[in-house]
C-alpha cells in the first residue's frame, strides 16, 4: 500500500541525518568552533548541538511546516499540547511528529571522543513510524521504517541470535536523573547470568548496535524519548523486543527502557524486573 506522506517524510532521513552528521563532525574536528555549556550534573550542551538541531529542524520545517517537531535543545516549541497527547496540527494535521537529538552522546563529544550520533525519529499519531541514527565518525546510517524493517548502511539487520546472556555483552545506560542502584542491580544480575555489561556514552548508538546484533540488549533506568525513539524501531524492525517506552509516558517524561534481542529478551526482562522496574518485557 502506498502511503505518500510518509514516504516522502521517510525518504527525507537519510540526506537529513547524512547533512546533519557532517555538520556536526566539522564541529568536532575543530573544537575552537565550540563552546560547551552546562545544563546538569554530566549533562552539557554545545553550539555544535544547537547548530545540528537548527539545521534539521529548519529543513522538517520548510518541507512540511505543518510538522510538529520535539527537539531536545530547543523543547517543543509548542509543538505538543501541555498533556503531551495532542499535536499541534495547523494545517488540520497529518499528525506528523518529528523528535530529534542533534548529538547523542554529547559528553563523549566534547571530550573529543568519537563515539556519538546522530537521532531522529518520526511519530504519526503517537506512534513511532519511521527513524534514523548516523554515525559520522564510522560513516554508519542506520535507517528503519515501521513495518519494512531495519537496515545499516544499505543491508538488512537482525538482532543478534544468541540464546543466553553468556553469549555477548549488553549495554547499560546511566545518567545523573536516577541513582545509581537500578544500574547496579542491572549489572550485578548480569554477572549472575554470566554476562557483560558496556556504557559507552550514547544510548541510541547502543540501541542501534542492539539493531545490529553487536550487543544482545540495553538497559537504562531513565531514558528520554529523543534518545531512544529512532534506536527503539531500529530493535523492533531487526525481530528484537523493546519495552512499552511511549505507552507508559515515554515522549514527554521519559522513563525506564529495556531492548533486547529475542532469545534473551525473558532473560534481560528478569534482570530489569530486579531493577525495581517490573514489566519490562
Ligand atoms: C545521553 C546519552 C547517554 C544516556 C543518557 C542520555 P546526550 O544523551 O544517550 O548515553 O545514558 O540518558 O541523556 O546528553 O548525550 O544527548
Ligand atoms: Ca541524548
Ligand atoms: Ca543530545
């Protein structure tokens, strides 16, 4: 079946990631274009992060200025109603909700680190539709569209197929919006199981490795929507399981999130139950 307004909005990701990704590498190699400004405890914030997200969101909204759009430097812009359910729809809407993080992965950044990306997903009706992560540094794009699965750089993925957490390792997500006892208790239960755990400090790449079958899964406690919407659809389109991020009130507040791949999805959903975070799987 086609579906114009969406194809078009979904052919527009892999230019639009690609663009943005480069712009923010030129920042990155050139660390006097930026200065960084601090928003939290270990939460930082640059010009390159505002730069990026300037330029993706000018291009959504010159195309379809009808678009609503959830960016994390700039908020919502009004864009979501105040009870996070209902779009802004100016035209009478398409119900087309963009949500977008510039730079995933910010204080690997400006520690010049070369491990962040860049994440946007696109929502229809409150549910993800369409979502993209590139990797400027590795050249990798990772791209997904609900229902057609999930690919990296042209090729299909699949989750990893290993059956116990033994078999590889899972990436653990932590920042300073929970303490520390869900992430532990997430990387003592693996331990248990005889697994691995890896934060390298982006949670939509991990997500995108999950995609990948590089990691078997991720955990985090606290996680917000535009770190997680594109990588969430890439782990479903690649046969992975993701917990309810968006029915539990994930696109306005954020909140606990597990993907993992198939034959240790009941495995991990043990451990996170073990966080204190039931349901998960
Ligand atoms: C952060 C990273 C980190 C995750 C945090 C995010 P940022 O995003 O994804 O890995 O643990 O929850 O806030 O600040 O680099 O865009
Ligand atoms: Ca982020
Ligand atoms: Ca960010």
């Amino acid at each position: 079946m086609t579906d114009a307004a969406l194809d078009t909005r979904s052919g527009l990701l892999p230019g639009l990631l690609r663009e943005a990704g480069a712009l923010a590498l030129a920042y990155f190699r050139d660390p006097s274009r930026f200065t960084v400004q601090v928003k939290g405890l270990q939460d930082q914030a640059s010009d390159a992060d505002r730069a990026v997200e300037e330029l993706i969101s000018g291009r959504i909204a010159a195309l379809f200025p009808q678009d609503a759009i959830l960016g994390e430097e700039t908020g919502s812009g009004g864009a979501l109603a105040a009870d996070g359910e209902t779009w802004d729809r100016r035209d009478g809407g398409a119900g087309f909700l963009w949500v977008i993080d510039p730079i995933d992965g910010t204080q690997c950044f400006v520690n010049a680190i070369p491990v962040w990306c860049v994440s946007v997903a696109l929502l229809r009706n409150g549910q993800t539709v369409a979502g993209g992560i590139f990797d400027p540094n590795a050249d990798e794009l990772f791209l997904a569209r609900a229902g057609r699965g999930a690919s990296l750089n042209g090729t299909p993925l699949t989750c990893s197929p290993a059956g116990t957490l033994d078999q590889g390792v899972v990436g653990i997500g932590f920042s300073h919006r929970t303490g520390t006892e869900p992430a532990l208790a997430a990387i003592d239960g693996l331990a248990q199981a005889g697994g691995m755990f890896q934060r390298n400090g982006s949670g939509a790449l991990m997500l995108a490795y999950v995609a990948a079958g590089r990691l078997l899964g991720y955990f985090e406690a606290h996680i917000n929507a535009w770190d997680c919407l594109a990588g969430n659809l890439l782990v479903t389109e690649a046969g992975g399981h993701v917990s309810p991020f968006l029915a539990d009130g994930g696109l306005t507040g954020g909140g606990p999130l597990l993907a993992a791949a198939p034959g240790v999805a009941a495995e991990l959903g043990r451990i996170c139950a073990m966080t204190g975070n039931e349901g998960c799987l």
